[in-house]
C-alpha cells in the first residue's frame, strides 16, 4: 500500500500515466514494448505547470479560431 510519499497511478490521457513517488512526479508511457519514465522534481513540475500557465491561453485562441 503507498505511503503519504507515493500515490496511485493516474491515467492522463495520450497513453501517459502519473503518480507521485516520494517528492517527485513520475510520468510513465508505454511505448515500443516498454515502459519510458521521466521523474519531475518539485522545481521542474512547477517550471512546466508555469509554461503551461504561460501557453495556454493561446492554444484556446487557436482552437476557438478553428471552430
């Protein structure tokens, strides 16, 4: 059973599974026969939601310029 430092997979979609384990986000894709893992530390994560921040608002401009 996890501890308070790790927590159950979670799928996110595009075949891309997170989880926390111990102070880091684990990001786990199944490609080509096998498993491809990339651990964010806590600065990093927070690094990536700030771009996502920063981005976002222009792919919604995009996509409502499609529609």
């Amino acid at each position: 059973m996890p501890d308070d430092r790790e927590s159950s997979e979670v799928y996110i979609g595009d075949g891309v599974s997170a989880s926390l384990d111990c102070d880091m986000i684990k990001l786990r894709a199944w490609r080509d026969f096998a498993d491809h893992i990339i651990y964010l530390e806590p600065q990093v994560a927070f690094d990536l939601v700030r771009y996502i921040n920063t981005v976002w608002p222009k792919i919604v401009a995009s996509a409502l310029e499609r529609n």
